[in-house]
C-alpha cells in the first residue's frame, strides 16, 4: 500500500511556501502533486522583523529555551539517583514546560511553553512528551486547564459530587459530577497565588507568605477587593483560562493607583496582601457557587494549600461543604500536576486523548503533544 508523505519548506528568501505530496514506492521519491502558496505582506514582514532581531527577546527565549530544559534534565538526573532507576526503566517524561505566553483569544490564538524537549531527551535519553496545550488549541480550546481530564481519570466517583481546586500561580476547578453521564467541567477562576507571591517579593523580599501569615495579620479592604471583582475574567463564562499575562503587578498597581486617587490615600500594605488572599478564595468560591453549588467535597492541591490564612477564609465561604487536601486521597498536593503530566505522557504514547472538550471548548477530543524519543537503540 502506498504510503504518502507531505513536505513543507520556506526558505530565507520568505518568497512563499513550498508544499509537495510524495511517495517513496520504488526506493526513490516521486512527486503526486505540489503547491507553492505566498506570504501575505503582513506575514511577511512580522518574519522579517523577527529574523532581524539581534540581542532582544527572541536570543533570550531561545537561550532560556535549552538552559530551563538542561536544568529539568538535572532534576531527573537526581530523581532518578534516588529511586536506583536509570534511563531504560522509564517509559516516557511527560513535560509541560514554563509558560511564557498564553493568549488564547484573538484572530491566531497561542501558547507558547519553553524548556526544550529535544535538549531534555537528549541529556536524558528518555523519550519526552512535551508542547501539550497547542494541539488543543488547534482544536478550537483554550489549551488549558489540562488536569481536569487527569482528576477525571483518577478521583471521579458515583456517590458524590467532587470539585478540585488546583491553587499554583494561577487557580483552577475540576467539577467531577456524580451522574455517570455527566461530563466533568473545568475552568480557571483567576489569580491563586500570583499576586500573594508578586506582592510579598516586592515589599518584603520573600518568595512567599509563608501559612499566609502576613495577610493573616491585616483586614480586608472592601473598596479595593470589589474593584478588582470588577474585572471582566471574573464574570466571563467558561471556556476559560488566564495567566500572568492578564493577572501581574501591573494589574494590581492599575488598582492600587485607582484606589489612591479615589480614596486621597494609600492602604497599608498588610491589608493589600490580606485583600490578595481574599479576591484568590471569593474568586474560587463564586466559580464553585455558580457551577457546582451541588458538591459534597471540595479537594484542594497546590502550593495554595499550605496557605493556612486562605485555607481558612475558603472554608468559611464554602460553609457547608467539606474541605480537603489531595493528601487526604494519597496525592502529594505539590506533586498534582507533575504526577498529571506523567499520566498525559502515558496517554499521548497510547495514541489517546489528553483533553477533555467539556473543559477547554475544544471541538473534539484529540491527542496532545510531541513526541521526541530517547535513546535510539542500536
């Protein structure tokens, strides 16, 4: 049976794009058809002006690109030391990469995720499964939240109704409904711990606010905290995913400055960061209101959950439903998404899907990443 193959080439002089269908029957290739299309100008000249980039962003992404990707080989490497294990015990690594662009509206949605795969599964020799939002977001989805379908696979069951909320730099719910016929459900629901984190690095030079000690220690600022509920991510409906690109300190000072202008002062800033921690739990608890109203448990992983002050405000808002750990369901909380990422891996490898459409608004379910393998056997 014949095999065909399709072969695409823009070369520097960006004239147009070379497409050619082949097959390689007898040994040597013989061309069925090809298509040369052109560039638009605008297309054109955007490759242009990248390629004339010299010691700007796109030097620094490509550096950070191989430098994030030789510093995961290294975690590997120790992981690996610990276990006893070597290379040829493991199957596949499955690699979300940093995030460093997510813009999933527009005319050309995108995501763009750096540490790169070919570098890691050359260091590693293990075959790497990486680049998992794009195919998603070719599929019409927002490339994100991804663990909705992990959380399906592994804590879904048939006499309660389940929510996991996934509180890292940015927060998001998996709804696991308890009909069987139901299809489980997903968004983010705005910043997690980003700001908390952004905010106690500027004034304080920490990385964190460790249990949420420092926001424990202030009041909430009403005037602040409805303002930026105002903001229109809140009130959209899901589909829906975020990231530093919309939630950063130059949101907050937006609102700080506001603020200053209106009220003809400053607010102490304890009270920023206690109001932080409160916009992260009244965000979560308004998604879980609005779409899950109906859950028994309540299921928190992430850094977040260590937050022992939003710990406690999420409780108080969420009244009557019960709060937990993952640990309570044996998954280290900080471990959630690396331990998903492993399982998306392992599906991409099988040739099954890793999304769910209920969740990112994908027009199907489809396989998600590229795969680059290890060590070539000899």
């Amino acid at each position: 049976m014949t095999e065909r193959y399709i072969g695409l080439m823009s070369g520097t002089s960006l004239d147009a794009i070379d497409a050619v269908l082949v097959h390689f029957d007898s040994g040597y290739p013989s061309v069925i058809s090809s298509h040369s299309e052109s560039f638009p100008d605008t297309l054109r000249s955007n490759l242009l002006a990248l390629n004339r980039s010299r010691a700007g962003e796109i030097n620094r992404m490509g550096g950070t690109d191989v430098e994030l990707a030789q510093l995961y080989a290294t975690a590997i490497e120790a992981l690996l030391a610990q276990t006893g294990l070597s290379a040829s015990d493991i199957s596949a690594i499955g690699s979300h990469g940093q995030t460093i662009r997510h813009q999933p509206g527009g005319p050309y949605p995108f995501t763009l995720q750096i540490g790169d795969p070919n570098t890691l599964a050359e260091l590693t020799g293990i075959t790497t499964v990486a680049d998992f939002r794009r195919r998603d977001m070719a599929a019409g989805g927002q490339g994100a939240p991804l663990m909705p379908a992990f959380h399906d696979a592994v804590l879904r069951v048939h006499d309660e109704t389940r929510v996991i909320v996934n509180i890292g730099g940015m927060a998001n719910i998996t709804i696991l409904p308890a009909d069987p016929d139901a299809s489980a459900t997903g968004f983010d629901t705005g910043p997690g711990n980003v700001l908390m984190d952004s905010y106690i690095r500027a004034h304080q030079r920490k990385a964190y606010d460790k249990g949420g000690h420092w926001a424990a220690s202030g009041k909430v600022n009403d005037v602040l905290l409805t303002r930026m509920l105002k903001d229109r991510f809140f009130k959209t409906i899901p589909p829906k995913s975020t990231g530093r690109e919309q939630f950063n300190m130059r949101w907050l000072e937006r609102h700080l400055k506001a603020y200053d202008k209106r009220m003809g002062k400053r607010i102490i800033r304890k009270h920023v960061q206690a109001t932080l921690c409160e916009l992260t739990a009244v965000t979560i608890n308004d998604a879980i209101t609005q779409y899950a109203n109906d859950a028994d448990t309540v299921i928190v992983c992430g850094g977040g959950v260590h937050n022992t002050a939003l710990m406690f405000r999420l409780q108080c808002l969420l009244d009557d439903k019960q709060l937990l750990s993952s640990e309570d369901y044996g998954i280290d909380p900080d471990m959630m998404e690396a331990i998903g990422f492993a399982w998306l891996a392992k599906q991409t490898l099988a040739i099954q899907p890793g999304n769910l459409p209920s969740v990112t608004g994908a027009r199907h379910p489809v396989v998600l990443g590229g795969i680059y393998p290890g060590s070539v056997l000899s």
